[in-house]
C-alpha cells in the first residue's frame, strides 16, 4: 500500500489521542469544494510513501504516537491492499481511525466485523436527493444508507459529518440528514473554507454560513441526533 502524503502529528483528528496522518490517493468523488486537488484528480503526481517507509516511521514513533487516521481521497478504494497495512500497523499497538465517504459498504462491514478499526468518520455530503449534485457525479446513495447503518451499528466510535455550503445544503437537506441518521452519537457541522487548490475554483465565490445561520441548522440536527457540534466557525 503506497500513500501520498503524511502528517506526522495530529492531536485534532483522533479524539483525545496524538496521532498521525496517513493519505491515500484518488478519490470516486469530485466534490466543487474539496481542497485536495491535486491528491484527487493527480495523485501519480505527488511523492510516494511506500508501506515499508510507513511502517518504519511507525516503528519509531510508537512511544510518541497512540493512533493512526488513514484519510484521502477515499482509502475504501484501496481496501484489499490497505486492510493488510493496518494489521500490520494494528501489530505495532496503533489504534485505527479511517476516514470514509461511505460509497464501499463491503469495505465498511469488513473493517468492523474484523475489528480492523476503532474508530470511524463518514462524511455525509447532503441529502439523499441531492448527493450526485453535491459530489459532482453520480452516487449510488443505497451504499450511502448501508454505509450509515452499519456505522450506527457497529459498536465501535464514530462520527458523522458535513462541509455546509448553503447551495448543496440547505435547511430542508438538514431535516432529510435529521431523519437518514436518527439516533446518531456525534454529528459535526464544517464551515467552508475557500482555497486556492479546490477543485472547483468557482466555489471560492460561493456564499458561506454564517455563524448564526449554522445555529439554526443545528437546531434542527438536535432534535433527532444526541450530539451536533459546529466546526470552523467564529
């Protein structure tokens, strides 16, 4: 399993542990906002890192590190290879957080049934009615629903969460998101932040939330989910 890219240190993206970041290539979205250009579209452009050097580093940081998030792109893409990385990684002592789009079912149901991951984030782009427009192709959103099941059925730690743009999420997707994952532990709701390497220049002239108007949203999200934070916002 080669990756593309590496942060050595993260205290943000595992709840309560220090850990790292490891990224894979491509991605089967095209989402207008996503700010990893060139990891998406480009990958075989970007320097790689061998799962002999990966594992290497982890080897000398596990007195330092407690946990790994393995993000993209969309690591599911890689599953077969990357699944026999994380034992590996597993062996080392490392906790497992995976990233996910929620587009690969099978790979999700794997990874918890062999207990392969503890921990889990899902993003959910919108409503099921506006999801192809959402991620600029189209989605198969039965495998976004059984995606979403087996996450809130796993057992293990999770969280939902959304980038809130208002033209690919409105008021009306919130309540259809309310009622997709009634019942959910934590659900956080991401400010956009515009950037020079999205893929979709355009969407640097979109309209964002404020702060106030992502209060509403919330509002809505309470009634159905135990746990909505915002993030990103003033």
């Amino acid at each position: 399993m080669d990756f593309v890219g590496l942060q050595k240190t993260t205290l943000l993206d595992y709840p309560d542990k220090i850990a790292c970041i490891f990224f894979t290539p491509g991605c089967n979205f095209r989402c207008g906002f996503c700010y990893n250009k060139q990891l998406v579209l480009t990958p075989n452009t970007l320097p790689k890192i061998t799962e002999q050097e990966a594992l290497e580093f982890l080897e000398k940081r596990k007195k330092y590190l407690e946990a790994i998030v393995i993000t993209g792109g969309e690591p599911t893409l890689h599953w077969n290879e990357l699944k026999k990385f994380v034992l590996k990684a597993k062996k080392l002592g490392y906790l497992i957080k995976l990233d996910s789009n929620g587009t690969n079912p099978e790979a999700i149901k794997e990874a918890i049934e062999e207990k392969l991951i503890d921990y889990i984030a899902m993003d959910i782009k919108s409503s099921l009615e506006n999801y192809s427009k959402a991620v600029g192709t189209e989605v198969n959103t039965e495998n976004i629903k059984k995606s979403i099941e087996l996450i809130m059925n796993s057992g293990i730690d999770y969280e939902f969460r959304s980038t809130i743009i208002p033209e690919i999420y409105s008021n009306k997707d919130a309540i259809k998101i309310s009622e997709l994952i009634n019942g959910a532990k934590k659900y956080f709701l991401q400010q956009f932040v515009p950037a020079e390497t999205m893929i979709d220049e355009s969407f640097k002239e979109k309209k964002r939330y404020s702060f106030s108007e992502a209060v509403e949203l919330k509002k809505i999200l309470e009634k159905t989910i135990q746990k909505v934070e915002l993030r990103g916002f003033e």
